[in-house]
C-alpha cells in the first residue's frame, strides 16, 4: 500500500503497523532513531501508537 | 467513609471538575437536560495487566455516576501469551470485563483471531453484547453480533449503539482469511447510512467503531447533520486528547492497551440539541489497584498453561543459528512458502534443551511481537534483500529455510558476492519468483529493489511457531543443519 510519511510516499506492505512505516523512513533516511524520542502524528495532530494498523493513503508525521 | 472511597471519591470529583471547567460559563443544568456519562476503551489488546487500575477507575466514577456505561471499540484480544494462549483462548480479558461489567463492544479484527469457534465461544461467555452493523455470519456459525443495542437509561434517555468495522483492500478486516469463511462483510460506509433511522428512535445515536480515526472522520462527515451524536472509535490506535468535532459529531479514541480511557459526557437538552464533551484519562503503571482484579490477573499470569508441553525436541539447540533455522522453518512450513529467511537479530535464544519445549520457550525465542509478512521476490530480488541486510544485520548472516546460501566475503564487514542454492543444492534460478516469508521488522529496514510490496499475514511469528510445533510434535535434531557458508 501507499504511504505519505513527512509528505513523501513510500510504499509498504499491507497489514503494516506505524513503528513499520517509521523503521522504513528512517532507513531511507540514514538515521538511527530512539523509539522513546519520536512522536508520530496524523494530519489531525492526533498521536498516533506505534502498533497502530496502517490503512492505504494515510499520512503520518514524525516528529523527532 | 473509608480512606480508599475518600481518594476515589477525590479522584472521581476531580475528573468532573476538568471535564466541567469549560462550562464555568454555561447555563445551571436543569432537570429537564438528561445527561449520560460513558467510559471508553478500544484496543486493550488483552493487556491484563493494567487491567486492575483500570477497574479503579470505572469504579471510582461509578461512585459519581452509578449509571455509567462502559464500552469498548473492539480489539480487546491478542497481544498477550497469558490471554492469547490460554486453554479456552481470550477467556482472560472477556472475563475481566464481565468483572466490570461492560455494556457494549464493537467487533475489532483482532476478535476474529481465536477463529469463528473461538469466538463464538468468548461471545456466548460475555456478558455484554457484541455489536456491528457490517459483519454477517452464516447463521450456522452461531456468532451472535447485534447490528445495534438499545440502552434505555434510568432517568429515561433512550440510546442506540451501532458499529462498523474497517475493510481492507480485499474486503474483509484485518485479519487471516482462514479466520473469516462463512462471514460477509458490507461496505460500512453504506452500511452505517442504514442504521441512521435508529435516531428517530432513540435520544442518542451512537457509533461504537473499529474504523480508525481519519476514516471515523471521513464517516462523519457523509452523515447528515443531527443524525449521529457521538463516534467511539478505534483501530488506528490514535490518542485523541482534545476534543474533536466533525459534522458536529463529537469523535473519540483513546490509544491502545489500557493506557488510557475516554471519559464522554453527552447532555441533551429540552430542544433535543446535544452537549458533548470528553476527557482523556491516562492509565498510570503506578496507578491506584482494585485487589480482585489483581489477584484474577496474577492467576491468568500464574497459568501452568504456559509452561505445559507443545512439543518434544529429539536434541539440544545449541546456537543462534540452531535455534534460527527452526524459526525459519516454522515460518515457510506454516505459511507454506517456498523460502523463509529470519534475521539474526531476530533469534534472542542459543540454548534449548533436548525434551520437552513450552509456550514460554517460544516467547524467549521470539519475543518482540513481530508479525509475518509474505513476499514474491525473485532470485535476484532475495539477492538485493540480503546484499542490503549485510549492514544493518551487523554482519551477521541471516537464516534461511527452504534455500542454503553462501557469502563470499572481501573482509568481515564487505560481502563480494551472495550465491544461493536449492536444499539439494544445485544452483538457485536466480530469474524465477519465490514466495518468502518474513517478520515485518525485515520488511520494512531492508532498503532493496523488489516490485512486490508485501502481504502482512495477521500473525505474529511466536503464534505461528506455537502452531507448528503443536502440529509437528517432535523436533528433529539441527545439530547438523548447515545452510550458510561464510566464505
């Protein structure tokens, strides 16, 4: 399925979790990451938990 | 009054003052305005384990509002060995909310883990009902979901609870298809348009969802005004702290596993309009415990259950890469693939003595609740996956099942080449497409070429392995097995 992290689009296996759209993001960046130092968020500034479902087009945020 | 009522009570009087601090301006509640007060949850995924300070909670505000309803969005299963693997499974949390006597629950995917019999079992065993507007079993399943309950309040309001729950791009919910024969499933969209007539019928229309909340939202949205009062949501795990009002519907969810509950009041007034506000109330590790809900979860955790035998081991396991190479055949095996691969990372044990192996060895094994996920990836693609993984796996090789691979390497960090092989060991057709499973942590820090995207298979790989093992009996010795050549 097709995801929008930070506004790019990645795509990502169906059934994927948040913590899986935010390993994915942070390989395609290069970077390390903390779990305990991040936040992701919807595009309604809601959080969201990191075993949260992913659904096909949604947006995320990830604050760090 | 006792010192335990008097710090509930406290307690109680001090959520109501937050909740009421917006209103300082409102006009005096008069006794015409019918308030209800409800308390919910969603995704508990059988944490039982906070399950006791959330029992103090509802018991402390029912100290304020005997007539509080208790819901929950669905997805009170899966999660927990102590709750997952239990002998009559998900037992745990259902009757920890018969304990506390919940009202409502929406059907989440993960209710469907404990198969149709499974279910039907835990909803014959509850005593609340189950709801959802867009589930339609066969009737020979015996599954009794409501399309919607009718809760007639004691001071007279009349409310109607409904629930959807989220389709996938194949139709059903989240969840294995083996989990859902004999089970039809409705667009909820239209669906839920169907049961706004409930509102001409009751004070209250409520949607109790397994939706998520941007799609709690888009729902919401499509409804015409004054139908629908509030929207319970769940399934995205999303921590609404704020209120959020959408078409006037006020819409909530509280996380996921008992870390917190929304408290919602909804106040309706002489000319029908509708008050509605919420609070998040967080769920604290060092919260204050109801003791016979604690001494029920030390005995769910206490269960022999989870060291009874699931198989017999013909031999010691002793190393990471024994130990891994049963994990990647319980994966291809079960899931009937033609390749597993397991990371190194992913193996936590080298040691597993020879006799007998419990369902608490297979959570030391593989304790990080991954799930598996299924790709089609050719020769080459597997190749790209591996060259990728060499780094990140910190240059440790990764355990196959199904294929014997050899790493021919310039130095200890730098792989010159990856040559794969058939078991027989001739020479793998790097061109043909394989099915290969994996768990999602290899699936989504591996950064390779592949046109696949992947198919996540609803379980997790300690489940799987409990599977496996439970239908092999007696593991073979891995004493010999040797499928990596590190060159």
């Amino acid at each position: 399925m097709n995801i929008q992290i930070n506004n790019k689009s990645f795509q990502i296996f169906s059934g994927a979790k948040v913590i899986d759209a935010v390993r994915m993001y942070f390989t395609e960046i290069g970077k390390d990451f903390e779990i305990d130092k991040i936040v992701v968020e919807d595009k309604f500034g809601n959080r969201l938990e990191f075993d949260g479902r992913l659904r096909n087009n949604k947006s995320l945020f990830i604050k760090f | 009054m006792n010192i335990k009522k008097t710090y509930r009570l406290f307690f109680s009087i001090a959520i109501i003052l937050a909740i009421f601090q917006t209103y300082s301006c409102k006009p005096k509640v008069e006794e015409e305005n019918k308030k209800v007060v409800i308390l919910a949850v969603n995704d508990m995924h059988a944490n039982i384990d906070n399950f006791p300070r959330f029992a103090f909670i509802v018991d402390s505000l029912r100290e304020i509002y005997p007539d509080l309803l208790l819901v929950s969005a669905g997805d009170n299963q899966s999660g927990n060995p102590a709750n997952d693997q239990y002998p009559q499974k998900g037992m745990p949390i259902t009757e920890l909310m018969n304990m506390i006597k919940f009202d409502v629950c929406a059907v989440g995917n993960h209710e469907f883990d404990t198969k149709q019999d499974g279910f039907k079992y835990i909803i014959d065993n509850s005593k609340f009902d189950y709801i959802s507007a867009n589930i339609k079993p066969s009737s020979n399943l015996g599954l009794n979901i409501k399309p919607f309950k009718t809760i007639k309040m004691p001071n007279g309001l009349k409310i109607a609870f409904t629930s959807v729950i989220s389709l996938n791009e194949n139709g059903i919910p989240d969840s294995h298809p083996n989990n859902l024969t004999d089970i039809k499933f409705t667009d909820p969209f239209s669906t839920a348009k169907d049961y706004l007539y409930l509102k001409d019928e009751h004070d209250l229309l409520i949607f109790v969802n397994h939706f998520g909340f941007e799609e709690d939202v888009e729902l919401a949205e499509q409804f015409p005004k004054g139908k629908v009062d509030l929207i319970i949501g769940g399934h995205s795990h999303t921590v609404v702290e704020k209120e959020q009002i959408f078409n006037d519907i006020l819409i909530t969810q509280a996380g996921n596993k008992l870390k917190y509950c929304t408290l919602i009041e909804l106040e309706v007034e002489k000319d029908y309009s509708v008050k509605k506000s919420m609070k998040l109330i967080p769920i604290n590790k060092n919260g204050e415990m109801l003791a016979e809900f604690q001494e029920k979860v030390d005995e769910y955790n206490d269960s022999p259950f989870l060291n009874e035998k699931i198989a017999e081991a013909e031999d010691d396991f002793t190393s990471y890469e024994q130990v891994g190479y049963l994990m990647g055949d319980a994966l291809r095996l079960n899931l009937n693939t033609d390749i597993a691969v397991v990371n190194p990372g992913g193996v936590r044990i080298d040691k597993l003595d020879k006799g007998d192996i419990n369902v608490r060895d297979v959570y030391s094994m593989d304790p990080f609740g991954n799930e598996a996920v299924i790709f089609n990836l050719t020769g080459n693609e597997i190749k790209a996956m591996y060259l990728s993984a060499f780094t990140i796996d910190e240059y440790l090789p990764i355990y196959p099942s199904g294929i014997k691979v050899k790493y021919i390497l310039k130095d200890k960090k730098t792989i010159k080449d990856v040559i794969f092989y058939t078991e027989s060991g001739e020479d793998l057709d790097m061109e043909k497409t394989y099915s290969v499973a994996m768990n999602n942590y290899m699936a989504s820090v591996y950064n390779y070429e592949h046109a696949d995207p992947g198919t996540g298979q609803f379980v997790t790989t300690a489940e799987n392995m409990i599977d496996y093992l439970k239908n092999l009996g007696t593991v073979p010795s891995y004493k010999n097995e040797k499928r990596v050549e590190l060159k």
